[in-house]
C-alpha cells in the first residue's frame, strides 16, 4: 500500500508521519445464475417429464425474473412442446428460487434442446435442457441394487450399504423406502435407510444409505428384505 510522508517543522524540530494511502474499492453488481437439474431428459413417446430451474441470487440480488421458453408452433400430436411455470419468480436476496420446465413428449426419435430465459431489468441469463423422445414400449417401472449385496459385521458394530434405483422405461416420481422390521427378541439388529423417500427421474440414478446395526448377543446371520412402495426384494 502506497505511504505518503509528511514533514512537519515544530520547533526546529523535524518531524516525519507517514498516513497510508485509501484502499482501493471494487464494486460489485448484484446478480443471478440459473441452472437445471436434470440438464438431459429421455422422455417415453406420448409421456412427459420436468427439469427444475434454480435461479441463484449473487452480490445481493433481489428482484423479480421473468421467465420463458418459447415452444414450437406445431399442431400434430407427433410434435414435442414445453411449458415453464412459474413464468415469473422472486429471487431475494443470498436465496434461491425454483421452476418447472416440463416437456410433453410427441413422437419417438425426436430432439433437441431447449433454451429457459431469465429477464430482470437489464440482466439476462439462459440455461438448455436436451431432450430426446424414446420408444415407450413397457410399462414404466424401476429396479433395485445393493452395493455390496452381502455385509459381514462384526458382533456390535453396524454395517452399510447403498441403495440404487434405475429408472426404466421413462418411469420418473418419488419411490418411498421401508426398512425391514427388526424383530423384538434380544440382540436382533435394526435397520435404517436414509432419506426414506427419494425422487427417480428417467435418464439419472437415485440412492439411499442402508444401515444394519448389529448388538453384542446379534446371532451370527440374519437375512433381510427392503421394501419400496413396489415389492422389489433385496439382500
């Protein structure tokens, strides 16, 4: 930091201060960001399916955005469209706010991308979701994993294990997890999962945490089942 010195005569006496310069100041604009999740779609043909749009203030934003995603002309139900809503959020300030974009899929092997606009003032920011339209041939449904599938745990100590979910046929929506109930006799292990409910989109993999938590006089094997709201049986 730069220093300016004073001479300063007192007496005949010389004496020298130094008195530091100001500090420089950089200023900031008050902003947002935007982003999707998730960015990349596979819808089932005739089915639809969302991205949420998360709209971040910086440096103090507050103010409303607008928000749009222009959709084609198109009048054949072989067509794709989308719709955003919300089309106007408030974002306050160091907060988020939140909107759905959700593509109505038409014919199998279109796609594309799309661009989500936010307008406030003289800001403006984008962000794409990419789409592609697959056969819908099925049922939507998911699958389940452990990873590992088989826990060795030591007499009173717990074991862990993760739980996948893969979506099939563009299934997408929220699964509820139930852990096996543990028995009421001395030394059985009890059983958690956390979170107990997680949302499975078509084109991204959802999991939970599974603990076993064994005791001192836990007899040496248990087999256990987990239970979505599906009757899909593991372990």
């Amino acid at each position: 930091m730069p220093l300016c010195l004073f001479l300063i005569l007192l007496a005949g006496t010389i004496v020298t201060t130094a008195v530091s310069a100001p500090s420089q100041v950089t200023l900031t604009t008050p902003d947002f960001t935007m982003s999707a999740n998730p960015d990349t779609l596979s819808i089932p043909a005739g089915a639809s399916g969302t991205s949420t749009i998360t709209l971040v203030s910086i440096d103090g934003f507050n103010g409303s955005v607008s928000l749009s995603a222009p959709s084609p002309l198109c009048p054949s139900p072989q067509c794709t469209t989308w719709e955003i809503s919300p089309s106007n959020v408030i974002v306050a300030p160091n907060s988020t706010a939140t909107a759905t974009l959700t593509i109505f899929a038409g014919g199998e092997g279109a796609a594309g991308n799309i661009t989500v606009y936010g307008n406030s003032g003289s800001l403006s920011h984008s962000v794409s979701v990419a789409f592609k339209i697959v056969s819908s041939g099925g049922t939507p449904d998911f699958t389940m994993s452990a990873n590992p599938n088989m826990l060795t745990i030591m007499q009173g100590s717990a074991g862990k294990s993760l739980i996948i979910l893969t979506s099939i046929n563009g299934f997408q929506g929220n699964v509820s997890l139930t852990p096996p109930v543990s028995c009421l006799a001395i030394g059985c292990p009890t059983y958690s999962v956390n979170p107990m409910s997680v949302y499975l989109n078509s084109s991204q993999n959802a999991t939970a945490g599974f603990t076993i938590q064994t005791y001192p006089r836990t007899s040496n094997l248990y087999s256990c089942g987990f239970k979505p709201t599906r009757l899909y049986n593991f372990c």
